[in-house]
C-alpha cells in the first residue's frame, strides 16, 4: 500500500508544472546609461548621462515580486564638454570625491500582468536617502536575437528635486526638478 502511495505521490509532483521561481537579471552596462535633463535659465533643457552603471535586477512573475538595486558612478558622468565634466564632478555639484555614487535600491516591485511597471525603494545621492518611485514603460523579457540569452528590459524614469540631496549650486536659474530616464537591459544569470 505504502509503495502505491508513493508511486502516485511522485506521478503528480511529475506530472504537475515546475514552480516560478524568481530569476536574476545582471544590468548591461553598454545598454544602461542613465540620462537627465534640467531647465537651464527658462531657455533650455540641458542634457548629461552616466556611462557606468551595474545593479540586478531580480523578478518572480507568478508571486508579483522582484527588487532592483543600481549603482551610477557618478565620475563617469559626460556633459559633452570635458570642462564641464570637471566641474559637475567637483565640489560646487557632485562632489564625486566624497560622494563616488548615486545608489538605488527597491524596497517594492509593481506588476501589470507579468511586467513591471514600477519599482518603490530609496535613492541615496550626496550622502542623502530620500524614498522615490521609478516608472517603467515597455518593460518586457525575451531572447536576445544576436547573442539568444535571456534578457529583460525597458525604460525607467524617475523625476527629483536636486536640492532635497544636497545639489543646491545655481538655484533657480538651473531648476530644482531634475527628470532621469534609464534605458535598461539585463541580461538572466546563467
């Protein structure tokens, strides 16, 4: 009797589909530049990115959970003008010697079905943490087409007040309200 039991036991754990686990993405660094943008005098925006950025990116689609972290070093930070590269890494603003990164991690992950649209979590920049809410459009997972590894990716967005971290120089005439776009992509840890 004992051995019918446990025959059919292990046919429906067999027969039955594997369970969703959560899966881990490593962000592409060629493919993840952070970009921001901040009115300058009323006349412009003005535009600067990131060129190193890493983090993870964990998701369990069938639990509706998951967590981003993202590390920006902030010396890699281009304006397009080397001079002004300098100076946005210097005291006045970044203070990149002091303050080498801009963190972010999640504290909560918000699905639409089986994407995220959205992730909650703490911003740590100039040595200060505020909560923020990153949006994500498009995000969506599939196969690579060049190199077939499993991938996931969209676009985030994130808007801020420079001054809440510390990042006062040149208030008003550079504005208070800085908007930061992502574009993301991680490839599956194998």
């Amino acid at each position: 009797m004992f051995m019918k039991i446990s025959a059919l036991a292990l046919a429906v754990v067999a027969a039955s589909p594997a369970l969703a686990a959560p899966e881990s993405f490593t962000i592409d660094s060629r493919h993840t530049f952070p970009v921001f943008e901040v009115n300058h005098l009323g006349f412009s925006l003005q535009r600067g990115r990131f060129n190193q950025t890493a983090g993870k990116i964990v998701i369990d689609r069938e639990a509706k959970t998951g967590s981003v972290d993202v590390t920006i070093q902030v010396a890699s930070i281009d304006m397009g003008i080397e001079k002004w590269d300098e100076a946005m890494r210097g005291e006045d603003y970044f203070n990149v010697a002091q303050f080498p990164t801009i963190v972010f991690k999640s504290t909560k992950v918000s699905f639409d079905g089986a994407k995220v649209v959205a992730a909650e979590g703490d911003l740590t920049m100039m040595g200060v943490t505020k909560p923020v809410k990153v949006a994500f459009d498009g995000f969506a997972c599939g196969t690579h087409p060049i190199n077939k590894r499993a991938l996931c990716g969209g676009n985030a967005t994130i808007q801020v007040k420079r001054s809440e971290f510390g990042l006062v120089k040149g208030l008003p005439g550079i504005a208070d309200d800085v908007k930061i776009a992502i574009p993301v992509e991680a490839f599956k840890d194998q």
